[in-house]
C-alpha cells in the first residue's frame, strides 16, 4: 500500500522535492518520503517493508500528509502499523465563531488566501485558496504545530528558522503571558518544544512578538518553482479580539 500511495504522488505538488532530474519511477522516492516526514531512511523503509516496530501516531500522521491519504487511506494506515484507527481530527471547541457573515468575508478574500483561528492558532474557517496554497489542512488544523512538527511544512516557509518559526514562538511567548492559565495553549507549547530541537534553542532566547501584521514572508507554492513573498495582514474581531483574521497578500510584482 505504501510502495502504491508514494508512487502516484506528483512530485511538482510537494515542496521540497528536486524536480529537475530523470525519475525511472512515478511519484516520491524512499528516501524523499523520509526526509518530508523527518525520520530517517531505514525507519521509513522498516514501515514499507511491513517490519513490526512502535511507529508514532505523529511520525504515521505526518506520513498521511506527505502521502495525501484520504480519511479511510488513513484509517488502513494505522490499522495496518498499530493495530487501532487514528485520532480524530482536533476541533476547536469554539468553532461556532466562524458565523455566515464571517465565512462570507473569508471568501471574499479570494483571490488570496485567508482564515480565522482563535488563541491557540487552531484554525476554525478558512477559504478554498488555503486549501490550493496549503494542502495539509485535512491533516493538521493548527498552523503553530504544522510550522514545527511537521518537516514538508518547513520546506514551504522560506527561510523557516529565522522568518517563521522565531516570530512564531515570540508570538507564543506573549499570548501564553495573556493567558497564562490556559491549558490549549499549555498544551501548545509543550507539543512544540518536545518536538522540534530549533524550537527549543529558539525558545530560550525569550523574544517577544504580539502579531505579524505587515510582516512580509516568502512562500513555496505547489506547482510553482520560485518563491513568493506575501505580506500577512492580521486583524481581529471586535467581539473577539483573541480571534486572527489572516489574509496572506502576494507583493504587487508577483501578482
């Protein structure tokens, strides 16, 4: 099943994959479905191979992303490496937010990218161009542990160390310092630095950042081989200002 699903993945639609040389096969390699789920050749290769071994739920999550596995792909995915079904998706709790009129907003957006996450960056709604921008959203709906936990996600932020993930956890330092007593973003916190050996260097350096608004940040687009920089507009509800309104707008020379 894994040799079939990696082999009718187009390669054009992932980032971080070296398109420019002779294939003598479709789809990914081995050793590229390892490197866009973080693990090394052999791990990836004992899993291929049907080799009994205590495989993550985050290494075989990431795996179901790279792979593009649909909802019952994923299912026979845990079943055949651990025995059980999956975790569902995370929804957050006030998904409710996201009314008609907020939803109709988000589409208005288009032709650019928006969507609307609450204080622990689980996104609630979003419009159909995140989902051609970033195809990951069945996988993972919160954008701080995709940019960390999962390796694709840091191949399409460029430059990710310096311009995503340290304005991404200086972000995270000041909302936690607004809600201290709030266990999602607890949770949040933990799940990155646990995770991901830069957060943790990054971490100790304390910065302090409150919103990205106006940052400008290049991007690697499916299909596309240069990178675009978008400016993040950040705005906020009224009658929630710990709710984000991000629309990602591509500079005027690359429109």
């Amino acid at each position: 099943m894994l040799v079939f699903w990696r082999e009718r993945l187009d390669p054009r639609r992932l980032a971080g994959i070296d398109t420019s040389r002779r294939r003598l096969k479709p789809g990914l390699t081995q050793a590229e479905v390892a490197h866009l789920t973080g693990v090394g050749l052999t791990w990836y290769r004992a899993l291929e191979k049907g080799t009994k071994a205590e495989f993550s739920e985050r290494f075989l999550q990431r795996l179901a992303m790279t792979l593009r596995l649909s909802e019952t792909e994923m299912i026979m995915l845990f079943q055949l490496a651990k025995g059980y079904a999956p975790p569902p998706v995370h929804v957050a709790d006030d998904a409710g937010a996201a009314d008609a009129d907020m939803r109709l907003m988000l589409n208005q957006m288009a032709p650019y990218p928006a969507y609307l996450s609450n204080v622990c960056w689980d996104i609630i709604a979003w419009n159909p161009i995140l989902d051609e921008w970033f195809p990951w959203l069945p996988y993972e709906r919160n954008m701080m542990r995709l940019a960390f936990l999962y390796p694709e996600a840091q191949e399409q932020l460029v430059n990710w160390k310096e311009d995503w993930a340290r304005p991404f956890l200086a972000q995270i330092r000041v909302v936690l310092t607004l809600h201290p007593e709030n266990e999602g973003l607890q949770q949040l916190r933990d799940d990155i630095l646990n995770g991901n050996d830069v957060a943790r260097e990054l971490w100790d350096q304390k910065e302090t950042i409150r919103h990205p608004d106006g940052h400008v940040r290049g991007i690697r687009l499916p299909d596309q081989d240069k990178v675009m920089q978008v400016k993040i507009m950040a705005m906020a509800p009224m009658r929630n200002m710990d709710m984000r309104f991000i629309t990602l707008v591509p500079q005027e020379d690359q429109l």
